[in-house]
C-alpha cells in the first residue's frame, strides 16, 4: 500500500495534487505503468493516497496536460504514447 500524503509542513509549498502527480510521472517513466494501461482508478488513489477526489482529479490532469496521460469519459485516465518518449512504456 503506498504511503498517504500528508499535507505538507509549513515551509512545504507543494500542493498534495502536484506531489500525486510526481509520483505518477515517476511511475510512468520509470515503466512501472505501461503504455495504453490504466492508471489506478480515482477511488484506488483516493484510499492509497488519503486525498480527496478534487486533488486526484487535479493531479490527473496535470499528467494530462503534460501529454504523460489520456482519459476516456467513463473509462479513466490512460499512459499515454508521449511517456515513451519520456522513457516510459
């Protein structure tokens, strides 16, 4: 089970949706979620995580807007082809 993320000291500016999205990315290009593979559902984020659904929905659309992920309306968010070029897949 991975570790919750804790909302950040004081002196931590970084956002948990920014600090899910890390992790995410790294899983992506390290290879551990593959290509054209779902990523964990939303709900499965929320319980590893303990975040709210705004802040996975957050962190979802910054891999998103990175090119790293793509979603299918009722169908969640996918490794996108653009994570091999970043040494993912």
């Amino acid at each position: 089970m991975a570790a919750t993320i804790e909302p950040g000291d004081p002196g931590d500016s970084v956002p948990a949706h920014l600090r899910l999205a890390g992790i995410l990315r790294a899983r992506i290009t390290s290879g551990e979620l593959q290509l054209d593979r779902p990523l964990p559902s939303e709900e499965s984020l929320q319980r590893s995580y303990g975040l709210d659904p705004g802040s996975v929905r957050r962190a979802i659309q910054v891999l998103s807007d990175e090119g790293l992920v793509y979603t299918v309306e009722g169908g969640g968010a996918y490794v996108s082809s653009r994570a091999e070029e970043t040494g993912g897949g």
